[in-house]
C-alpha cells in the first residue's frame, strides 16, 4: 500500500521561518525515488484510522499510485518539512479547530494522521466524547493527552445559520441562510489557538435558491440576493465575529481558498468525470480561473489586517487547480450506489489536503506559532 512521506524530526530541532515567502505560486515536481527510504520519513498510509472510509481510495479499488509522488515546489523558496513532533510541541494544552463543509473536513482528518505519527502509541489519541469516525458527525474533537492539546472539527458548511424561514414566508421558501447571523455553535471556538476555516462549496445555486433555499438578512428574505452577494455578506459576519471573539494575541485564524472541483465532460450532477485522471495538469492554459470566492475572502482579511494581525488567507487553489488526478471519483466506500456521480470534489487521503497543511505548518512558523 502506497504512503505518503511526513517528516518526523524531534523537538529538539524546531524549525524557523525567517523569510516571507508566497506558497502558493509555484509547480509540483516528482518526488526523489529515494527520499521513501529517508532516515528523517515516516509514512502515513490508508491505515490511518482516523481516515474516513470514504476517503481511502486503494481500499475502494483504485490501483494506480502515482498520485502520491509529487511534492509542490514554491518559487523562490522551499517548504519547511512538515515536523509532527514540533507542531505537537507549539500546541501543547491548546486547540486547533477546523471550521467548514466537507472539504475542510478532508483536510482536518488529513492533519490528524501527519500529527499521530509523532505518537508511538496511537491508540492513546480518543475522541473526547467516543464518538467514531463517521462523516456523518458534525462536531468531533481528538485529543492528545500527552499535549493536553484538541484537533477538532466542526461542521458548518455556511458558517452563518441556516435554518427555518420567517412566519408567513412564501411556500417556496423552505429555508433560509441568515447571512447577517453567525453560526450558533461559534460559542465552542472561542479560545483556541489555531482557527482555520473554509467555505464556498455550498454556496452555489444548485445548494441553495434551487433547493427552495434562500438569502435572509435583518429577519427579513431578500429573494433578489444573489449568491456572491450573500457569500460576501456571510464574509462581513465572520469577520466581525472574529474581531469581537477572539483574542488577537492569542489566536492564529486562517481562512482556506476555494479547493478546486475536476468534473470533466459534465458537472457533479450531470454526469461529470474524473477517474480516468492519473498525473497532475502540465498545461497552465487548461487550468479554470481563480474562483470568485477568492475575491471576497481576501478582501475581507484585508480588512481585517490592522486589527488582528493573526489572520491569514491559506492560499491553495492555484496549486490545487493542477491536481486533477487526486480525487475520489469512482472509487466511493461499498455499498455505494453505482447510480451515485463521481466525487470530483473531495479528495483521496493520503493525498493532495497534506500539501495544505504543509503550507499551514509553514505558515504558523513564519508567525512564530505557540500555544500562550
């Protein structure tokens, strides 16, 4: 079974991040046949088992590996190898919190298997109320005891409430998205040390106006409101959540781009492809245009740079864009239906979210990342 390599150095050999360097420009290379026998690697393969099934795409009948062999290379610098041990350490007795739809859930469970390989007993890593792995959950919170440290996610595909219309509302309004009211559940993030959330993937006609879901704002549905206007407006409500919630000394927060969808000859719902993907893109001209929600989110931590300088925009959607080769597609959990479309969307783990989080470990170093 192939793994992928996650540097595992000990704490005694922190790294630093002098240098401003931009991660997301840059292109994937093949990784050197000999750096699986390094001295410095260990792996972390489908074995995992804080890996959803759905995300294990050998264990579902996929046969090709080449996936795993490339490294992203940034221009102009390098990636600090991902170091388990160094990032436990910085966040001994704190939490970090993933925020978000699906996706950000691909990447949390892709964080929590690069983090236990630090740990020579992984077993000793629970879920604090014994709850199992399943994407059906919508709260989940790891704890490592030996750090006294939380990695958890938090289901929130809007990040603002969503919920039942006003009374008296139009039969064909069946929901609302309260873009001007944030996330009942916020109250559980205040306080944790590394917020890193992400939204976009809901926010599309066919999940929202489509399905009788509609935009709300001041108690009152605005059947005019588009949905980038809505996003925006969403945006603004984060934002002065984080501003009023958290403390800017003690919270590193990071708002993670659009994560690139690779449906061919079709969209998700129409019978979209992408199985017989196998090596990432190579021609720049095939690649989509920077998705407009990227726009709004960067906008909005502009705004928000002088007031809480630990906000950050975890920029990955060019270097995501290329990698149309490491999706689920057909390669669903058995007893799927073969009706199902394909999942170009979510993403086989180990897989492309670790290169994410290799530019989140290396973003908290440039900050100088450690838990108060």
């Amino acid at each position: 079974m192939p793994s992928l390599r996650i540097g595992l150095l000990s704490s005694s050999s922190s790294q630093t991040v002098t240098k401003e360097c931009d991660y997301s420009k840059g292109k994937w290379v093949r990784r050197a046949s000999s750096s699986s026998s390094s001295v410095n690697g260990l792996f972390y393969g489908e074995e995992c088992r804080f890996l959803d099934s759905g995300f294990r795409c050998h264990k579902h009948g996929r046969k090709d590996s080449g996936y795993l062999d490339w490294r992203w290379q940034p221009h102009g610098c390098d990636l600090p190898r991902f170091n388990a041990s160094d990032l436990l350490e910085r966040s001994r007795n704190g939490r970090i919190v993933f925020v978000g739809d699906s996706i950000g859930r691909n990447q949390w469970e892709s964080l929590m298997c690069m983090l236990s390989q630090a740990i020579p007993n992984k077993s000793e890593i629970y879920e604090v109320n014994g709850n199992p792995i399943t994407k059906h959950k919508g709260f989940l919170s790891m704890r490592f005891p030996r750090e006294n440290l939380t990695v958890e996610y938090h289901r929130s595909p809007f990040l603002v409430v969503i919920g039942r219309p006003p009374d008296k509302s139009p039969k064909e309004i069946k929901t609302t998205v309260r873009v001007d009211e944030f996330n009942w559940q916020s109250k559980r993030w205040v306080g944790s040390d590394v917020l890193v959330f992400n939204s976009g993937h809901w926010w599309n006609e066919d999940k929202t106006v489509l399905t009788g879901c509609y935009f709300e704002e001041g108690r009152k549905v605005n059947k005019t409101m588009g949905v980038m206007e809505a996003f925006g407006k969403s945006l603004k409500t984060w934002k002065s959540w984080v501003l009023e919630k958290l403390d800017p000394d003690k919270s590193y927060v990071f708002f993670r781009s659009y994560s690139p969808v690779h449906y061919r000859n079709g969209t998700w719902n129409t019978g979209g492809l992408c199985d017989a993907e196998i090596e990432p893109e190579t021609d720049k001209r095939k690649l989509e245009p920077d998705a407009s929600h990227n726009e709004y989110i960067y906008k909005v931590i502009e705004e928000m740079r002088y007031r809480h300088s630990k906000v950050k925009f975890l920029n990955i959607t060019y270097l995501t864009e290329f990698r149309k080769d490491g999706h689920i597609s057909r390669y669903r959990e058995q007893g799927t239906s073969v009706d199902v479309p394909q999942d170009c969307s979510h993403w086989c783990l180990p897989g492309v979210p670790d290169t994410w989080n290799e530019i989140l470990y290396a973003q908290l170093l440039s900050m100088n990342y450690r838990t108060k």
